[in-house]
C-alpha cells in the first residue's frame, strides 16, 4: 500500500479509515473474528453479527457501522454472501489495525493489550497465547481529523447481540456451558452454538 492511511480493501477497493465513515460523522466497527487462515467467520461474532437490524436508523443519525477482520476480502465476501448479512465488511489483511485496536493478540507484533489489561495482568493463562479475539470501537470525524472515543471487549460486546438479550429475559436465560459451579467444565465454551445455517447440518 503506497498511502499509509489505506489499510483496508473493501467492495470498492482500497480504503482509508475516514472512508469507512461514508461521508457520516461517526463510525462504528465491530472487530470479526476472522483469521486469515480460516475457512469462515467466528461463530460468536456470527451470532451478533445475526442480529444487526436496519442500517437506515444508524444512518439517520450520522452513523456508520461496519466489520473488520484480517481474513481477506474475497474470504469475507463468500462468507458475507452465505450469511445473507448486508453491513459493510472490510479486510484489514496486511495491516496492524487489528493489533492497534487489540483485536488480534500477538507479542511480536505489538504489546499485547486485552479489555485494557496489560499481559501481566491478565494473568499466566494468557502468556503464550496468540490470536484474534473480538470488539467494538467508536470513532468521530471532524474535518479530515478522526477520534477513537470508546472501545469495548470480552462480555463488554454483549450489550449489542440481540440474541442475548432476548434470552436474559427468560427464566432460563443464556444457558451457557460455562454457567457451572467453579472447578466444573462439561465441555468447551459456548459448544451449543453454530451458524444459523448449521442447526440442522
């Protein structure tokens, strides 16, 4: 990339943070998971992804929201296509976006930063480990100039997926696996879930 502010590709081609805006005064992104080495989109991020409703309320209020991920735009597309979903998703194969903003952890790239601890404070389990992980960051343009004002991690992403928050209204709530006395794993996390075209499969 010859601009130093293209760090996306997008349907349009090559892309620059303030294009993500399209012309709006803000800007959301939820951070995908999408390595680039796999086949399709995180489950978990697929699940809220499920749930984004109709763009035209975001926009009426000068807002943007779009995706991101390190998997490549041709990845991204076959995967957007099958899932039916219509928000924007942009690569950032190739950059360190995805390392700025802490959604991909990798020591040798960049300090590794998680839900604004620092390794050391996320305790031994994290040491060693690599990857991508999931998020959402806000973003304000003024002019030419652009403002990173909020970012969130971990269950912080939770206010957003709608599916969650139909089931917290139930009496049997989310049902998760992990939702065990301490010490207690019957299997891996959120093993229940799936594509919403996988159910059946």
């Amino acid at each position: 990339m010859d601009d130093p502010r293209v760090v996306f590709r997008g349907p349009d081609g090559q892309a620059s943070l303030p294009d993500l805006f399209e012309g709006r005064g803000q800007l959301l992104i939820y951070h995908f998971m999408f390595d680039p080495d796999w086949d399709q989109g995180c489950q978990s991020c697929s699940l809220l992804a499920d749930g984004i409703g109709q763009l035209a309320h975001l926009h009426a209020r000068d807002t943007t929201l779009a995706m991101t991920s390190r998997a490549p735009l041709p990845k991204l597309e076959a995967f957007r296509r099958r899932m039916g979903w219509t928000v924007p998703w942009y690569s950032s194969c190739g950059s360190d976006f995805n390392y700025d903003f802490h959604a991909t952890l990798d020591p040798a790239v960049a300090p590794v930063e998680y839900n604004y601890r620092t390794l050391d404070e996320l305790g031994p389990d994290w040491h060693g480990w690599t990857g991508e992980l999931h998020a959402i960051s806000a973003f304000l343009r003024r002019g030419d100039r652009v403002f990173h004002t909020y970012s969130s991690y971990a269950r912080g992403t939770d206010m957003v997926n709608s599916t969650y928050q139909w089931l917290d209204l139930t009496a049997r709530g989310r049902q998760e696996d992990w939702e065990q006395p301490p010490g207690r794993s019957d299997g891996p996390l959120m093993s229940w879930l799936r594509h919403h075209d996988r159910y059946d499969a």
